[in-house]
C-alpha cells in the first residue's frame, strides 16, 4: 500500500520548483508584510541578543578561568588545595549576598522584635530613610560581612570535607545508596562549626538592628561594648539558638540543594557534562532558589527566636527560662513574624550563592555542584 504522503526526499527534492519565491530577486506578495508585524523582528532580535550575551558570557568565564588556572595550576579533588578553593568560594558566597541584602534583613529583625513597628516593609524602608538616609537602611552591614563571610568560608570548606570524610566511611556502595544522609550528616557537622565562627558578629548585628537608635558605631565597637559588659560570654548567649536555627536551614539547604539539582539534570536531554559551564551555573541558581525556600520555611521560628533573645534577653537569665518568657508574650503565631520578607530573602540569596560558589570552582577548574556521582565514587 503506498504511503498517504510523500516521504521527505521527495518534498524536499520538489519544493524549489513549486516554491512562489524559490528565484524571486524580491519577496513575494505571498509573504506577509513583516512591516506590519514587526513584534516578531523584535522578538528574533531579543533571542539573538541573548544568544549573543551568552556566548561572551562563556568566553569571559573561559578566560577567567585559563588565567586562574595558569597561577595556581591544576587542583585535584579533595586536596589541601581543593578544600582551600572551596572554603573561599564560601566565603565570597556568603559575606557578599548577605551584605547585599542588608535592607531586607533590618526590616526582618525589627518586625522580629516589634511586629508593630512597621505595617509594610516599603513603609519601613521609607520611614528609615527620612530619619537616617540610606545608611540606615543598611544599619547593620559591617557585622553581616565579616561574620557571614567567615561563616560561609566555614560552611562550604568543612561541607565538602565532610561530604567526602562520611562517603568513605560509608564506603562507595552506602555513599551512593544514602548519598542524602551523607549530604545531611556532612551540612549539620559544618554549620555546627561554621556558628561558632558567626555568633560574635550575630550578636552585634541583632543588636544594630533591633534597638533604635543603633547603640554601636561599628562591628569592633560592638564587640568591645558587649564584652566589657557582659564579657565574652556575651558575644555567646544567642550560640544555641543559632545552632538550632543553621543546623537545620543548612541541612535542608545543602540536602536539598544536590537533590533539586541531581532531579534537574535527570529531567533534562543528555548529562550534565553535555551543558556549558554557563548552563550549569543556571541549574545552579535554579536549584539554589528553590531550596532557599524551604530554608526559610524550616528556620524561621529559630530565627526569631535568636533576634527576640539577642535584644531582650536579661543579663543571667537561662537560656530556657528567656525562650519560655519569650514564647509565653508571642505565642505561636509571633515565631511566623516576617515570614514571607524571610522567604523572599533566602530564595534570592540561597540562589545567588550557589552560582557564586560554582562559578568560582568552574574558574578554578572544578567540576559545579550535584547532579553527579558521590564523592566516593569518584576518583583522585
């Protein structure tokens, strides 16, 4: 039985003799008028643009990378150099976005400690600006460089350190079967440590932020006013809450993080190899943006509870005697305060710092984040 069309060589073979404008010189008046619809010239313009900024973009990240390369030469994975690339990479990811978002996270901690005090964030932003300018709306910024930037230096070093530490203890065939408890159990040891490297600067910024006017002229001068009256311990007295607040964030952060990320590259044609270094930081972002809500989700009653404690917690009172005290004049719904700022916050900045930390390892000729085998399985 002979087909109901004609197959592709012939239709390919025959169309230039019936084409209306196969040998034209000039368009047909069987085209449309592209003068009349010029939204699709503007749309072909807006793709090739893109296509045109992607591909610098590539060639700038190539050169970055050959000229980073060609000083330190080639890391191998799960070196001392490795660990050291990984731990700066943190530190960029963190100490920067956070400082970023400064005006975010003052609104945040005052509505924390005052639900009152503001009715929108945009009112807050505006109040604060007509008493203190825009430095106010950054009050607080210098504690959440140094201490967000010594945190994610810990964070990210110690992550990739214990990720590869627990996958072989486990050995190859258990890091593969639970490579999730291997992501769990390697976040909580690193945040762990990673708090204690933050808490001095936490207390500072909490108490920039939350008492007005600002008592401190700056991080060292914070530091010095507390310890002089509270002595170091004082630096210390938020140190459980904040663990109970980062351990489980980073745990849902990086687990989730490489589980969102691995579910990308299997939903996608080819492996993650097959993408440019360009795409992989987009996957990266992606996967960063959609865990950093679930972050925030996971963390925020803690959160509150560290800005409500570093502001009005009394000198000796016992940690859970101030929670109680707390919890007794918020209740339940006064932990959700400032939610949804929170969410917006985290999103962007879980985001924005897994592309900074993958494209600093791609400049430094490291393989991104997820979406391949675990560590174990790897090899030198």
């Amino acid at each position: 039985m002979s087909p109901l069309h004609p197959d592709r060589d012939t239709v390919q073979a025959q169309a230039p003799k019936y084409s209306a404008y196969a040998n034209a010189s000039k368009p047909s008046p069987y085209l449309a008028r592209t003068d009349l619809y010029s939204a699709w010239s503007v749309v072909d313009d807006a793709k090739d643009k893109a296509k045109q900024v992607g591909h610098e973009a590539a060639k700038e990240l190539e050169k970055a990378g050959a000229k980073a390369q060609a000083k330190t030469g080639k890391i191998a994975l799960y070196s001392g150099q490795y660990y050291a690339a990984c731990t700066f990479g943190g530190l960029l990811a963190c100490g920067l976005t956070h400082a970023a978002v400064t005006p975010l996270d003052l609104i945040k901690t005052r509505r924390q400690v005052d639900s009152k005090l503001y009715t929108s964030n945009v009112q807050g932003w505006g109040k604060i600006y007509r008493g203190e300018g825009v430095r106010g709306i950054f009050t607080g910024w210098s504690p959440t460089l140094f201490g967000y930037s010594a945190q994610g230096a810990f964070k990210y070093g110690w992550y990739e350190y214990f990720k590869k530490t627990y996958s072989d203890l486990a050995g190859e065939e258990n890091a593969r079967k639970h490579k999730t408890a291997v992501f769990l159990a390697a976040s909580a040891s690193a945040e762990f440590l990673a708090d204690i490297a933050l808490c001095p600067f936490e207390a500072v910024k909490v108490r920039m932020q939350g008492t007005m006017p600002n008592p401190y002229k700056g991080t060292v001068h914070g530091i010095n006013s507390i310890v002089a009256k509270e002595g170091i311990a004082g630096l210390y007295k938020g140190i459980y809450p904040l663990w109970g607040r980062q351990i489980p964030y980073t745990m849902m952060k990086f687990a989730s993080f490489e589980t969102i990320v691995e579910m990308i590259y299997d939903r996608m044609p080819g492996q993650k190899s097959d993408y440019s270094k360009a795409g992989q930081t987009g996957v990266s972002f992606t996967g960063g943006y959609l865990a950093g809500i679930l972050c925030a989700v996971v963390s925020h009653p803690a959160d509150v509870m560290v800005s409500k404690l570093n502001s009005n917690r009394q000198a000796g009172e016992a940690v859970g005697a101030a929670v109680g005290r707390i919890y007794k004049d918020i209740g339940f719904s006064g932990l959700w305060n400032g939610l949804p700022m929170r969410i917006v916050m985290i999103g962007t900045l879980t985001g924005l710092q897994w592309t900074i930390y993958d494209y600093f390892k791609i400049v430094m000729g490291l393989p991104t984040t997820g979406g391949g085998p675990p560590p174990a399985a790897e090899k030198k």
